[in-house]
C-alpha cells in the first residue's frame, strides 16, 4: 500500500448484490489535485483487476504509479484542472476490505467465506466513499478493463451523480473465450494443493497456481503481433533456469517466468478469486432487463469509449457494441478503435496514442476557464 | 489403439537429433486402400499432437477416426485411388516408441529418461517404417499442425521420395505466443505434485496438470468468434457441478470440462510433454541455414498449404510465409486461406470447407486414369 493511500470506513453491514452482508467495508483510495470552488472537478477512477489505488506519484508517495503518464500537472488528465479519486476495489487486498481482511466474526482471514463478489458491490460501496467525501456529482467515472465496467455500473446506479463516462478496454459482459481464460485461472490457482479450499494461511498461499494464473492472464493481456516483434523464435543465452529438463529457453518464456514471480509475491489468491469471477458475472442487462434499457438509466450526457484492435479479451467489437448503443439513447460519444498492438494492456503501455485521446476529452474549457480565472483571483489575493 | 493398427519395429539404435540413443523404435501406423500396380499412390499422413493412427474407420476397425469425412472410399482422399499410411509419431503413446514405453535398459517406462524428442526425429524414424514397407517414391506427404511440421521435415530430408506436399495450419517454426501458451501449458503439468518429476506410475500420472493443460490447449485451437456463436454467455441450467463455491456456471466451461475429462484418461503426460516441447524447437532454417535454403532442398514438385483465418496458435500468415517461399523457390503451389471459424482446429472440424479443397488436390488424373486401367483389366481377368 502506498503511502500516499487513505482509507476510510465506507460502511457498516453492507449488503452484497448475491446475498451475504459485510459487518464493516472500508476502501483504500488516492487522490490527485484539489478540489474546486464548485466542487465540480472530481473524476473518479476505477482500476483493472491487479493494481493498487496507485495510479500516480504524487509529493506523499513519489514512486510512479499504474497510469504515470496519465495523471498529474500538465498531464492528460490535468491535476491542476481535476481532482482525481483512484480506488481500490471492495474484494481485493490494498487496503480495501476483501477475502484477505479480517473477519470480525471470527478475528481471521475472510477466506473463502467472504461473501460472492459482484461488480456492482464495488461501484455501490465506491459510492459510499463519494458520498462520505461530500462529493454530490462527479465531473467523469472512467475505468478500465475490469474498472470499465464498474465505471458503466456507477453509471447506471447514480445515474444523477455522474457527468461524464470513460470506458477503456471493457465490455457490457464478457465473452465465452474470456471466461473459458479466467475460469481456467482460477481453476489452476485452486489446483494448487497450496491453495487449502481458501483457507490457506496469507504467507504460504498458492504461489505456484498464482504463478501460472498470472503467466495465461498475460499471455490474455498482450498481443500475438506485440510478441512475435519483441520475441520471435529468439532463444535466451545463456538459457535460463532449468527444471527437470524443461527449463526457459525462449525469451518469451523468460518475459513470462519474471513478470509473473513480481505479481504473485503481492496478491492475494482469494481475492483474485473473488475479482476475477466478478468479471464473468457481470451482465448490464442485469441492471435494466436488456443492454438498452440499463443504459437507457445512464444521464452522463457524454461518453468516452476506447477499445484496440488488438484486445483478444474484449475485443472491439464489444467496445463498439457500447458505444453504438449509447449513442443510440442520445449520448455524445466518442469511440476510440485503438490500433496498438500491445492488446488488453495498451492502456497501460501505449502512450502515445491513449495520451492524446485522453487529453483531448479531459479539455473541458468551462473548468480550464474556471482554474483561469481561480489564478487570477488568488494572484489578486496575493498581492 | 485401434485393432487396425499395425505395429512395425523401423530401427535399433536410433540416434537422435538433439543426442541420446533409442535401443529399439516401434511406429504403430493404419493404413487405407491398396498400393497400386506402379507403387505410386501411397500417402502418408502426419497426425497433430494428440490423435492416435486411427485417422478413418476401415473393416478391421469400425470406430470413425480423426478424419473420418476425409479418408475412405469416395471420399476426398479416396481409398480407391490411394494407399494412405497415418503413422503415431514417435514420442506418443498410441503404439509408437515414446516416454511411456519401457526402456529395455531398465524394464520401467522411460520417462523423463526419454531423450530429447525433435520433429526431424519424427520425420526419420516415420521414414523408416516407409523404407521397410518398401516404398521408394510417396505420392503425397500430408500433415496437419505438428504434422505439419513433420511434413515439412521429411519433404526436406528425404526430398527426392516426396513428390506432393500438403501443410495444414502448420509453420516453419512457431510463433512467441504459441511458445508461451505450450510453455505454460507444460509447467501446469509439471506443477501437479502426482507428476512427481515425471517417475508418476502409469495409472497414477498428473490427471490434474493434464486435464488444466488440455484446457488451454483447447482455448488454442479454437475461435472467439466460435465460441461468441456456440455459447455466449449462456449459463447453464442447471449449474454444473459446485467446487468449494466455483463451481461450472457457464457453458463454456462446461464445455471445456468434458473435452478435457475425455482427453486426460488417455493421453500420457510424459508423451505430452516432448511432443509438445518437440514444436517449439522445431524451426526449419536448422535444416538449410535459412528458411530459403532448407526449402530449396524439397523437390516435391507441387505442394497445398492450408491455413485458417481464425488460427490464433499458427496464424495465417505464417501458412502464406510458407507457401510464398514455395512459389519464388519455383514449385507449383496452392494457398488457401479458409475463412472459417473454428481456429486451427478447423481441419478436424470443417468439413465443408476442407473437403472440396483436399478432394481437388487429390484428384490426379494420372492415377484416377491407371485405375481405370487397372478396373478394366481387372474386368477382363473375371470373364
């Protein structure tokens, strides 16, 4: 957790979407900017499934955060001009209360009793925390992947409270290939005899299943093209670490083996559990009785879609499936079709095109004339 | 294996490629349709990873093959007309010489004993068993996906005996991303504690790794797009069986589980494992010093190479390298590129599509006019 995280205890006995109560659910959250005078500026981001509350340095914590290039003075979403609220979901483990909490009830890990997690028990508990910060209308709710559609959940259920919509890399539900991937995940993290039907204690997890759940989450997030131009048939020299016989040969192997081995040693398995079925779940239709009548709910009257071309995960079909339907109900929208090769984690790599189609949404003239003429005034004041 | 099944004992001391020695080789192999009077219509057939010799049904087996629509009388490769050999490649457990063979050195399995298995080794000891048939000249050398690469192999070291070559969703090596996804495939199988570094005993091998395995390796040779049509995200009803509150819920997963519950109750993991890291060592340029010069070697004057738009394992673009390779090196070669939506399992799949390819391929007029011939002679001698 990064020492610039606050957390705050959104709410007691909190009722989950599936059935289950939560005797208490706090979030860990980080903020950027300041608030303005009309309180107008508060974007509220939420995060893919693996990364912390961290989205950007600040002075409290100068080490980069998931989304550097993203976020902070001058930078696409401008923390001269925005308050920006990054939060942790509800169900994962940096900070915010998931199966790795402390049970009250029993003084021991959640495990697996922690109730069924859902999507939209992250965007309701997420409002808690608005709401407690007096924040009555957020400026934009903008997420990504799995934060995508917390974002268009938030969306729908404050529907009065949200101006504006990004939605980066996600879907109204996912696809077949996509749960075939992450129902595997799971089912080799709970292989793993490590894994004690969740009742593990926390430092002596599943770490192999973790490990190779996270090495087909990878192989899920990046791209066929992206790989054959980094890696190639290219063999590692020397070769790497050998296991009876089948040890690393090709770079691609090595990429995979490293990445995963700095993802496991900070995550949870029950809450990568518990996230990562949220996702399967999730269903908009759920939230109206078909897709256009859940998004018929929503009154941001604009919205930001960005899918790449790349994306094996959700792929942009399903980006623009959104888009096409809101702009149908009236919206303003833009849709994005991205043609990075970096796949599902373009967003977190690919700069040069995410940056500009950011900065450009995140221009909004009434509050860069507001931040004017704020300037001005306390130039005035200070004189 | 099958009853039609023919074992042939093609060499002592088999030395392989990437070192160590086999004492004795067995191929077990199936065969279709008569050697003609010239001996000039004999076709053999290199299987995928995971399929034993029983390509098509015959009297003395009446169980449909692997490729049952496409081998028989009348059919696209038609029986009449040709003598098909399909041979389990050395390496596998349906006959052949493999990891779960005894060792007569010891009088137990191989296993991880089992010395370093490569595709040419495929490719030569599948040559023997031909030479001991005594075949000089094949018709045809026809593979699909691995052997597709054991095709290509033979076609190049045995040049001057091939005469057609036919390369189904097949590569001159494989990508990064289908190393990653068999590299993790074949940890998830070491990673079964009952794999016990490959000494499991026969009835008690790594079920687990393998059914995990089988599972990625499923999602790999199927579509997205397939899956969007076949199941959505459709739940089943009711829900499938419940482990420690994951259970099956959606009928991609339910989908993936009984394929893969078949395939582990016969497949070896130890076979598994060399076959499998056997493709991602195979890399054609070894065989001439550039992928130009080893392709040069191959005489065959004609060759038919398959590759599927939807192939996320051996994309479409690699089937395109190899054929264009082919053209500037002056054979006459046919490309096709099937639109179909099955992935690199549309060669088992898509009958609609293959069927008149390999049926157009397959009709040479010089050997549908010797059977003729040979009818009319036959006639004759009957009156």
């Amino acid at each position: 957790m990064s020492d610039a995280t606050r957390i705050m205890r959104v709410a007691d006995r909190f009722a989950m979407k599936r059935g289950g109560c939560l005797a208490e659910v706090q979030l860990a959250y980080e903020t950027w900017g300041e608030r303005n005078e009309h309180d107008s500026n508060s974007v509220l981001l939420f995060t893919g499934l693996s990364p912390s509350a961290h989205a950007a340095s600040s002075p409290a914590d100068e080490r980069p955060g998931w989304w550097e290039w993203m976020i902070g003075r001058g930078k696409p979403i401008d923390t001269d001009v925005y308050h920006v609220i990054c939060v942790n979901p509800l169900g994962s483990c940096f900070g915010s209360t998931g199966p790795a909490s402390i049970n009250p009830a029993t003084g021991r890990p959640y495990g697996p009793d922690f109730p069924e997690l859902c999507i939209e028990d992250m965007a309701r508990s997420a409002h808690a925390l608005v709401d407690l910060l007096g924040i009555e209308r957020l400026h934009t709710v903008a997420g990504v992947s799995l934060g995508g559609m917390t974002a268009l959940a938030y969306a729908i259920e404050f529907a009065d409270q949200v101006e504006q919509l990004v939605s980066i890399s996600s879907a109204m539900r996912a696809e077949a290939s996509a749960i075939a991937i992450r129902s595997l995940q799971r089912e080799i993290i709970r292989s793993d005899p490590a894994w004690k039907q969740g009742w593990y204690f926390p430092e002596a997890g599943p770490v192999d299943g973790m490990r190779l759940a996270r090495k087909l989450g990878i192989i899920s997030y990046r791209s066929a093209e992206e790989w054959r131009q980094r890696f190639g048939h290219d063999r590692l020299s020397p070769p790497g670490r050998d296991v009876h016989g089948f040890g690393l040969e090709f770079q691609v192997e090595s990429y995979l083996d490293a990445n995963a081995r700095r993802f496991v040693s900070g995550f949870d398995a029950n809450c990568y559990l518990c996230l990562s079925r949220s996702m399967d779940w999730f269903d908009v239709a759920e939230l109206g009785g078909t897709d256009e009548a859940a998004l018929a709910r929503i009154t941001a009257h604009r919205a930001l879609v960005i899918g790449v071309e790349s994306d094996s995960l959700y792929p942009l079909h399903q980006q623009r499936a959104l888009a096409d339907l809101l702009c149908e109900l009236g919206r303003d929208v833009e849709f994005v079709a991205m043609p990075s090769i970096q796949g599902h984690d373009a967003f977190l790599v690919d700069l040069e095109r995410f940056a500009p189609v950011l900065r450009s949404f995140f221009k909004d003239h009434a509050l860069l004339a507001e931040k004017q003429h704020y300037l001005v005034r306390q130039c005035a004041a200070n004189e």
